[in-house]
C-alpha cells in the first residue's frame, strides 16, 4: 500500500467542500441520514445491511485477496467488513463527514478521497487501467442520467481490461406491490429506473454487462438491481469497426 499517495489524497481532499449529489433528496427526516452513525445503524440494525453485505461479497462481490479495488460511493467504509484484509482498497465520497468516519475507522485498511470520481482522477491520472474490481453501491439511483454516465465511463477508465464494476441500486418492477413501489420512491435518491432504463444506461457505455433483480435482500419489501459490467476491450475494438 503506498502511504505517501494515501497522504497526499488526505490533505488535498480535506480543503474540498461537503458535496450533495444533484439527484439526492434530503429534506425532512431524510436529512437524518447525513449523519455517519445514524446512517449506519439504520442501514445496519433496522434494514439488515449486514446479512445483506455478507450475501452480496458471496455472490457478487466475489474477491479472494490481493485485487485492487477502488469502492466509488463508499460512505463510512463499512464494505471493509466484508472484504478479504489484503486487497488494496481506494474509497471515494463526496461527503466529508462519511470520509472522516471512514478514516477514522479503516485507516489501517485503506484509503479514501474527498470528492468525486473525476476529481480523483485528476489527482490521481496513474490510477487507470489497475482496478481489479470499481463497487458502486447505491450511488447512481442518487445521479441523473448524463451524471450517472459520467460515473459509469470513469469507472470503466479506472478498471483493467476484463475488470468489473459492481453495482447494488434500487429498481422498480414492472409489476410490483404499492407498498414496495411506495417505500422505493421514497428513498433519498430521486433517479430511481426500472431494469430497462438501468440497460439502456448501461449500454451507453459497456458492451458486456448483466443485470440481476433482488427482492428480499433487507427487512423491508425493497427491489434491488444488481449490475455487473466487465471492461471488454476485445467487445470494443469489434464494435468501433
């Protein structure tokens, strides 16, 4: 792990300003959860999200140590629980009171930036082509389409060919319950898309990905989509001819 770099991020990033994602709702309650302990306990002991996170490094996540992973979104660094100790991890987030707390936390661990991706990449230009594996869990439902894409093609300049990104989002269903719809709609993203959208997003900037749909996977009746795009260079060069 290179210490220096991971000062350097600290003391450049620490001058930046707290940042709220254009399609992000936090009024009302919802401003609660800017707060890093009152996310997490919600997100842990009233959603489930432990059971939730341990299912997904399983299924999804798939890291047997010793990758480079770059965690895009990554809050208060808690997806580090569930990740094997030797991979070098980078965390980026916008907001400056999930940084501190992640800092705080795992910075044994890894490190993380204040602000966003292109930020990072501006700082940091050496960082394309070497991540194993970009997560981005539950960012983009936060981000219009034309931000979103942005997210989606600096994610695949930061992966290695045959790299993957992974995504945990909120979708909505063709045919859903009105509770379900319901409680998804009141998330604090505002750019919720039904799995059609999310592929049509998605194959603005990837040729090879994969979609699945989760029902189940925290306490409340909640839809998730998981997406999963692999950097095919050799899909690319065929489809540029």
């Amino acid at each position: 792990m290179k210490t220096t770099a991971g000062n350097t991020y600290q003391r450049m990033s620490d001058q930046k300003e707290t940042m709220t994602p254009s399609g992000q709702d936090d009024r009302g309650l919802k401003k609660l959860l800017t707060h890093t302990r009152l996310y997490d306990f919600f997100q842990n002991h009233v959603l489930g999200g432990k059971k939730a996170r341990t299912w997904l490094a399983k299924n999804f996540w798939r890291l047997r140590g010793g990758e480079t992973v770059i965690d895009l979104g990554c809050g208060s660094g808690t997806v580090l629980e569930y990740l094997p100790e030797d991979i070098d991890y980078l965390g980026v987030d916008i907001s400056e009171n999930y940084v501190r707390a992640a800092r705080q936390r795992f910075s044994e661990r890894g490190r993380f930036f204040l602000g966003s991706v292109g930020d990072f990449l501006n700082q940091d230009d050496q960082r394309k082509g070497t991540a194993d594996v970009v997560l981005c869990n539950g960012l983009l439902h936060h981000l219009p389409d034309d931000e979103a894409i942005e997210v989606l093609e600096l994610s695949k300049r930061i992966m290695k060919p045959d790299g993957r990104l992974v995504c945990l989002e909120a979708t909505y269903l063709a045919h859903q319950t009105r509770i379900s719809k319901w409680i998804v709609s009141t998330d604090r993203g505002r750019c919720v898309r039904s799995e059609q959208e999310w592929k049509d997003l998605l194959g603005r900037v990837f040729n090879c990905y994969s979609t699945w749909i989760l029902t189940g996977l925290i306490r409340i009746p909640y839809t998730h989509i998981v997406i999963e795009c692999v950097n095919d260079q050799l899909s690319d060069a065929q489809s540029k001819r």
